[in-house]
C-alpha cells in the first residue's frame, strides 16, 4: 500500500514530469516561432507594397498639373522623367510691363486668388493664359525677382498684401489674367551608396538641379528587360499607342504609366504566398495617369451609307409580325 505521508516525487515520476514539460515547451516553442516568421514576413510583404505605391503616389503627385501641349515635359525616358511641376497659380492685380502683382497667399483671410506649394523663385516659369480673336493658349517667361509688398492690388481691394514678380521677358500682362507657375523636377532611378536602388527626385535651386534624392524604395535593379526592371515609365498617346523613348514626340504624350518593382530584403515566409524568388517576395505597382490638356485624337466615324429600298419593301419592314 502507498505511504501517503511521503513527501517528493520518486525518480520515474519526475522523469516523466519533464518529459511531458519538455513536450509543452517544444510546441509552444514551435507556436511562437512560427507566429515571429509570420509577421516578419508578413511585415516584409506590407514593407515592399508600400514602397512600390509610395513611388506611384510620388510619381501621381508629380504628375500632376503637367500640360504636355504646354510644354512641360522636357525628357521623356523609360527611367527618367524631367518636368516642369506645377508650383502654384495666381490671378493679376494690374496692367504691368515685364512686371506683374499679384496678391500674396494668405489662407486666414480667405484669400482664394493665390495659391503655392513652393515661393516662387529666380529660374521659374510663369505662364501667362491669353484668349483673342486668333485663339487662347499659355505664353511662357521666367521669374527674375520677388518683392514682397509695397504695390496695392487695384483689381481686388480685398487683398491684404501683395507680391511683385519681376520677369525676364517684357511681357504685357493686363489685370486679371491667370497665371501659373512651374518649376524644373526630374524623377530617376539611382543606386545609393547602400547599393539599393531608389526612385530619387531633383530639384532645381535656379542655376542647376540639386543633388538627387530618395523619395522611395528600395527598388529592383534597372534592367533591359521591361519585365524585370524597378522603374518604368511608358508613354502613349490619345490613341493608346506606346510612344517609343528617344522616338516620341512629347507634345503627342497623353498618358504616363510608372510601374514599380520591389522584392523584400530578407524571407517573407508566409503561409499561401509563393513567388519565383522564394523565400523573398517580389511585388509591383502599375498607374496611369492622364496628362491636362492631353492631346485628342477623336475616333474615326464610319462614312454613312444608305441602300435604295423599294417602297414594297419598306411596307413589309414595317409591317407588325
């Protein structure tokens, strides 16, 4: 009969005790290493689609306000895109000469006239939109100066303050004109010093462009191959037709595509999710983005026609079944 006022474990039950505790901890073990590689890669995959679109979201933000009858695409490659971006618009306050005011951006008072994402600088464009009798169209100069206050808004009293630009060129600009304002950005892939490649942008400081800068990525090579490379931007027309770089005539250009290509650094072990370069995962992006003022082309109509038809047989067409 069992001593049951003995105290402690005999040996085969401790045995046994650890081995079932050992058990336990090995499937836990298990468990969480399998949750930790999970989210990792799990992390890694948000990580590379988040990049991809991060480059198309740049790209669209670019993109924007480029008028290509207009001028503003200067390259036009399948991994470099150089523009004039849209930085701000304004309405005249007077007549001027080789001069022009404009009421300066105040967005407490309500002021709806000027509005920038950039101060205008020396080097930047200004467009001049016209209308007469012959046509309306932009009618291009470059800014030379700005001075802030000191000249009154005639045209719109309700203007707080006001700037004066002065121009390059001597145009007559009246009260009331619209303008808009541009400056020089170049989009690129690059290899960084860490030896990732990146979508990097180029500003323009009025002289040259500044040292290029990373804006997304890290992203795959560039290569020849249009199915394996981490930056292209393809080109088509109003047709749909891809206008071919080095080729194309950018005032024809009517819509810009980016398609972006990133693989994950480390393993994206994940469960369901296989590629062809497992264990990392590779992803893309693709947007397309439709330029202002694009060029139309207007489908075609089919010449009409019309065949003789005896009155008989208009009569049986028209007949009730």
């Amino acid at each position: 009969m069992r001593d049951l006022n003995r105290a402690g474990f005999t040996l085969p039950e401790m045995l046994v005790s650890l081995a079932v505790m050992g058990i336990v901890v090995a499937l836990a073990s298990h468990a969480a290493v399998g949750q930790l590689r999970f989210f990792r890669g799990v992390g890694e995959v948000v990580a590379v689609r988040t990049q991809t679109g991060h480059a198309s979201a740049v790209a669209r933000r670019v993109v924007w306000g480029v008028s290509a009858g207009a001028g503003d695409i200067v390259v036009a490659e399948d991994s470099v895109l150089e523009i004039h971006a849209t930085i701000g618009s304004a309405v005249v306050c007077a007549d001027g000469t080789g001069a022009v005011t404009i009421p300066a951006p105040a967005a407490r008072t309500g002021n709806a006239l000027t509005a920038f994402t950039h101060v205008p600088r020396f080097g930047d464009r200004v467009h001049l939109f016209f209308a007469d009798s012959f046509g309306a169209g932009w009618l291009a100069g470059r800014v030379w100066s700005v001075v802030h206050g000191g000249a009154s808004c005639d045209a719109f009293a309700g203007a707080p303050d006001t700037w004066t630009l002065q121009l390059a060129e001597p145009l007559a600009i009246p009260a009331g004109a619209a303008l808009r304002f541009t400056r020089p950005l170049r989009l690129s892939a690059y290899r960084a010093s860490d030896t990732h490649w990146y979508l990097g942008i180029r500003d323009w400081n009025g002289e040259r462009f500044n040292t290029i800068q990373p804006v997304a990525g890290p992203l795959e090579p560039l290569s020849a191959d249009a199915a394996r490379t981490g930056l292209r931007f393809v080109y088509h027309d109003a047709w749909g037709g891809e206008l071919l770089p080095g080729t194309l005539s950018r005032d024809r250009i009517a819509t810009i595509t980016i398609v972006t290509r990133g693989k994950s650094l480390r393993a994206a072990r994940v469960a369901g999710m296989s590629t062809p370069f497992a264990p990392f995962h590779l992803d893309s992006a693709l947007a397309t983005f439709a330029l202002r003022d694009a060029p139309s082309n207007p489908a075609p109509r089919c010449p009409s026609f019309s065949i003789p038809m005896s009155r008989a047989a208009r009569w049986r067409l028209a007949e009730p079944m």
